[in-house]
C-alpha cells in the first residue's frame, strides 16, 4: 500500500480523515521571520523568479547576496555559500523548535555541476545536523525560472539517477522530494506512455524518495496551461489516462514506507480534495 504523511499547504482545508502534523512555511530570502500553528516544514529558495535581497535577515549573508543572477538567486556557488545558507536558516527560525523537514532546491549548471554540488551541499548537511541531527533534508527535482543562462541540474530523471548514485557513494541522507509534474515538464510529458515511464524509472531507486510533491494543471482561456490549478481531471483531461497514472504512482510507493506529500494546489479547496478523493480511491491511505 502507498501510504503517505500529508504536509499542510497554505492555508487550504483539508477532509477531517486526512491527518495534519506539519505545514508547510516559506523560508526564501527575502523572509525574515516564520509563523506556524503545527510542526513544520521549511521551504527555502527555489529560485523561480528575482529576490530583493534587502532584509535585515539575508543583509548578514554576503556570499549569498553576492550569489545572484538579475536578482535570481544562484544556489551553491560555494562551500561558504552552502555555510551561509545553514546559518541563515538557523537565524531565520529563532527560537522556534525544530523543523521536520528542510526542502531545498538545485543549482544552475552554469556555474556548477553535480559533483561540486554535492560538495558544497556536505558542508551545509554537517552544519545541519550539528544543530538537528534527525530532520528529514529533502532536494526537489525543479523546472521553470526565469533565469537566463543555465538550467537546474536536478530536472530530468536522469539527474534524479545521478544524484542517487553520487549521495549514496558520499553517505549523505539527503533525499529526494519527487515533483512529478515538474518531471514530467522537463519530460514535455503529453501522452501515458511517458507519464507511465517516469513514475516506473522512479520504482527503481524509491528508497532515495523521502516526499512527493503534486498538483493539478489547466487550461487558460487563451490556451495556456496554468500550473497549480485545477485537479488531475483537468490535468490528464482523459478518464482512462488518470486511471493509468493513479495505478501506476500507487506501485510507484507500494512498499510500505512512509513518504511526506505536498499538493501544491492553488486554485482552492474544491480541486484540493478532488485530488485527495482520487488518491484515496485509488487505494493511498494517508497516516
């Protein structure tokens, strides 16, 4: 059975059989303080648009001021930067208790690459776990920024692979947060076969899998698929095509371990729960 622990999305209201331990707070660089009612989870800088980078908080931080592209953050530039980085965090959260989770996110490949990302990323997990020896720390797969002249490293599936491969020789505990429609994006997924294939190339290396993150798609009314809104109905746009996607991602996390789930739905409650109902039909159960 796929089961899955559900993180809290903004302020979306969830069914009452759908249990909430933790949330989800904005951590990005020009935050300076975060609030929160649950245990939560930090979601820092994912580099999909500029930064003012004028804080009290982030004016600590040089490296990471320095480390900037027309105001788009450039992420792990330096071991310094990855040093930074853990003490900004540290700032940011004050006296609050521990977090459940640390979400980052990659770097850019024109000034970086996988093996001197993962050598910087060492320094930032060591100084993390001096202070939270056990808080699960979550990479996302990302694609889509309006950034000019690199692409994120960790984007396709083949990435994903990589990064398994150098985490496991290295020892880190760093784990992947699986966005499966920014996969399938960087895929231009547009027919079952491939939705299929990504979530099966996935089974294979399931245990470097710590969270998933999913959303809903739809039409504009000029034609334009708009990312976060509506349900997998609107998504998919074909009974058939969902039904084989739902089945396929149940077998895709059919081993009994316990990953967290995002839905990153923006486009309110109702296709909030329309995604959790066909999950649950399709046999997820959430603890």
């Amino acid at each position: 059975m796929a089961t899955f622990e559900m993180i809290k999305y903004h302020n979306q209201a969830y069914p009452d059989d759908i249990p909430l331990c933790i949330e989800e707070i904005a951590a990005h660089f020009d935050v300076q303080k975060i609030n929160g009612q649950l245990q939560y989870s930090l979601h820092t800088e994912y580099c999909y648009g500029k930064r003012n980078f004028d804080s009290s908080l982030i004016s600590a931080f040089p490296e990471i001021r320095a480390s900037q592209k027309d105001g788009v953050p450039q992420l792990w530039k330096s071991e310094l930067w990855a040093l930074q980085f853990a003490e900004f965090i540290l700032a940011l959260m004050g006296n609050k208790k521990r977090p459940e989770v640390i979400e980052i996110h990659p770097p850019f490949n024109d000034y970086t690459d996988m093996k001197s990302y993962i050598k910087c990323y060492s320094v930032f997990e060591s100084k993390i776990r001096e202070y939270f020896p056990e808080v699960n720390i979550l990479i996302e797969n990302r694609c889509g920024s309006i950034y000019r002249g690199g692409k994120f490293i960790i984007s396709r599936i083949q990435d994903i692979i990589e990064f398994c491969d150098y985490t496991e020789k290295k020892n880190l505990s760093l784990k992947v947060a699986y966005d499966i429609p920014q996969i399938y994006t960087a895929h231009r997924a547009e027919d079952e076969m491939t939705y299929i294939s990504l979530l099966e190339q996935m089974k294979e290396i399931r245990s470097f899998i710590g969270g998933v993150h999913l959303w809903g798609k739809k039409l504009s009314n000029t034609g334009r698929k708009v990312s976060h809104c509506g349900d997998l109905n609107t998504y998919f746009r074909d009974v058939s095509t969902k039904k084989a996607f739902l089945e396929a991602f149940t077998n895709c996390f059919d081993d009994g371990i316990v990953c967290k789930m995002v839905l990153e739905v923006n486009s309110g409650n109702k296709d909030l729960i329309s995604i959790i109902s066909d999950l649950q039909n399709a046999g997820v159960k959430f603890v």
